[in-house]
C-alpha cells in the first residue's frame, strides 16, 4: 500500500515530529505535549499528544510550525547574541 503524499506544509512539519511543544491557546489555557503527527482525517492539523498521560488534542499544522520556527528563530538570536 502506498503511502499518502505529504503536503508541502506537513513537509516542513515533519523534521520537528518528536519534539515538545507548549503553546498558549488563549489566556489561561496552555497545551503542553510533544507533536506527534498529523492527523489522519485533517491534513491541515498535528497532533499534539499531551503532557499529562494518554491525551491528544489536536492544533492547526500552520500554528506548530511557525511556533518551532519561532523557536528555531530565538536559539539562532541567542546563538548570535552570546558570541
């Protein structure tokens, strides 16, 4: 069987499955995890599988990946600052 073409978003996704994630949803409402995947019935959306035991949620793809380039973007600052 073949395996589904991933899109170019999930593409760019893909390198950062496997690492945590704590995102602030609205005030007061934080999801902390580790992105897993994408979901099988939203191509649009990653999964999230919580912190806390056996729960996932699931966020908007386009909202993890600018989070973790986010990230990315403040190591590479800090990087740039301490040298």
């Amino acid at each position: 069987m073949l395996e589904p073409q991933l899109t170019g978003l999930q593409k760019r996704a893909s390198k950062y499955i496997d690492k945590a994630i704590a995102y602030q949803v609205r005030p007061g409402e934080m999801i902390e995890g580790h992105f897993i995947g994408f979901d099988k019935t939203n191509i649009d959306r990653a999964v999230i599988q919580m912190s806390n035991a056996a729960d996932r949620t699931t966020l908007p793809l386009m909202t993890v990946v600018n989070y973790f380039e986010g990230v990315e973007d403040d190591e590479n600052d800090d990087a740039l600052t301490k040298q």
